[in-house]
C-alpha cells in the first residue's frame, strides 16, 4: 500500500508541477504584454516630442525662408534712398573735415613763435 501511495503522491505533484508550470508560462505571458505596453507608451511619447521637434523645424525653415526672399521694390527704394541719404550725409561731413584742415593749416595768420626741447 506504501507503494500506491507514493504512487499516487507522484501522480498528485505532478500534476501541481503541470499547474504551476502552467502559471508560470502564463504570468511570463502577462509580464511580457506588461512591457510591450510600457515600451507602446515610451514610444507614444517619443514620437510625440518628435512631432513637436519637427513643427519647430519647419517654423525656422519657415522664417529662413522668408527672410531669404529678396526684398520687395518698395523696400529697395526706401533702402537705396536711405543708402543716398546716408552716403550724402557722410560726403559732406568729409568734405567739411577736409576743408576746414586746409583752412586751419593754409591760414596766413598761423605763426610759429617759438620751439621747445624737451632735452635735459
């Protein structure tokens, strides 16, 4: 009898042994969809930054772009008068400087009175 008993204790082990190994391939089942959803959002996020990367890109090409475009006539002239205007205004004021050097070292009045060493 101590055999059938043994027998049916293997019989009953293993067939917990089946149970438990049936678990175990379950909740490994369960702990890999746990991860594939972790890893599903990660990425969700992921792909939304990107996006967001992206839309900046495209506003900086965007703005390249039009800062790229030639100006329209209106600007030119206003810029080419402006240009005039100031190249005007500098011409003059070299013209002044220059005659205003000649005036000072062409003056008839300008005498030398005396010359100082500074040797000792």
């Amino acid at each position: 009898m101590n055999e059938k008993n043994d027998q049916l204790d293997i019989e009953s082990l293993s067939e917990v042994l089946v149970e438990l190994q049936q678990e175990v391939q379950s909740i490994k089942g369960d702990v890999e969809k746990l991860r594939i959803a972790k890893l599903i959002d990660r990425l969700e996020l992921f792909i939304n930054e990107m996006n967001g990367v992206k839309q900046n890109v495209d506003q900086l090409q965007k703005g390249l772009t039009e800062m790229r475009k030639p100006a329209t006539s209106k600007k030119t002239n206003y810029q080419s008068s402006e240009y005039s205007k100031l190249q005007r205004m500098l011409q003059s004021v070299q013209k002044d400087s220059s005659n205003h050097t000649n005036r000072k070292w062409n003056n008839p009045t300008t005498e030398i009175t005396a010359i100082h060493s500074n040797k000792r």
